[in-house]
C-alpha cells in the first residue's frame, strides 16, 4: 500500500509541472503581450496600438534585491541555425521591476518569432535573469502586428 502511495504521488507531481516553459500571449483590442515565467522572474513583452514595445521584468520572490542598481539589460535571441540577435534595453526601477523600451525592427522581431532560444541578463552587473526556449512568439509576433501595428 504504500507502494502505491508513493508511486501515485510521483505520477500526480509529474503531470503538475510542464515539460517546457512556453511563451504566453494575450491580445486585445489595440493590446498585445508576451510573457515568459522563470522561477524568479516574469519577463512581459507588451504594446498598445501605435506604441513601441515594452519589457518589464518582475521579480516575483518579493525581495527585487537583484534589480539594485540595474540600468541596462541584454536580450540574447538565438535561431536554429545558431546566429544570435541581441536587444539592448535601457531601464528604471519600478518597485520589484524594470521596466524599458525596446527599440526593435522588423529584422528584430523576425529574429524573436523564429528563434529557439534566449537569454535575458545585465551584463555590466554581471546578474543572468532568465533563459529559455521561444515556444510561443511566433503568436506573439503575429499579435505585435495586428493589436499594435509593430
């Protein structure tokens, strides 16, 4: 009986945490966003209609002590093929976030609908934030167009 005990709660723990982490978009009319969820951090990619793209990034551990002193931060995007796009975003603190304007092309977001894999980090302090596979964004990139016209 306690066989069975165990191996229930092995199979029941094993169905609760997903395989893969995975890009989740959301759009309405005029709003689009992406969010990518780490174990710490919340990465959130959004616009408005006529708007440029915003990342905000939210420590979810309700201390934000890693975001001290952050100014700038480097989206990393890597496609299959192994080329890699970077995204240079200059942020501010707001509370337990920063939050920043990306500055992207359509070059860019080709790179971030396509791609396999990215990293987010600052690397003038050394801190890596989050990494993960780019399951997802070929939505998102579709709902930057349609809802904010990017």
């Amino acid at each position: 009986m306690n066989i069975r005990f165990t191996i229930f709660t092995i199979l029941l723990l094993s169905t609760a945490v997903p395989a893969l982490a995975a890009w989740q978009t959301q759009q309405s009319d005029g709003v689009a966003q992406a969010s990518y969820t780490g174990e710490v951090y919340l990465l959130t990619i959004s616009c408005t209609r006529s708007s440029q793209l915003k990342l905000t990034l939210e420590d979810m551990s309700s201390s934000g002590d890693q975001l001290d002193g952050i100014h700038n931060l480097m989206m990393w995007i890597t496609v299959p093929d192994g080329r890699t796009d970077r995204w240079p975003v200059r942020v501010t603190r707001n509370g337990l976030s920063l939050i920043g304007t990306l500055h992207v092309s359509d070059f860019n977001l080709g790179f971030f609908q396509n791609a396999q894999r990215f990293q987010l980090d600052a690397p003038s302090a050394g801190v890596d934030f989050l990494e993960g596979d780019m399951i997802g964004t070929g939505a998102a990139r579709l709902a930057f167009k349609e809802q904010c016209g990017i």
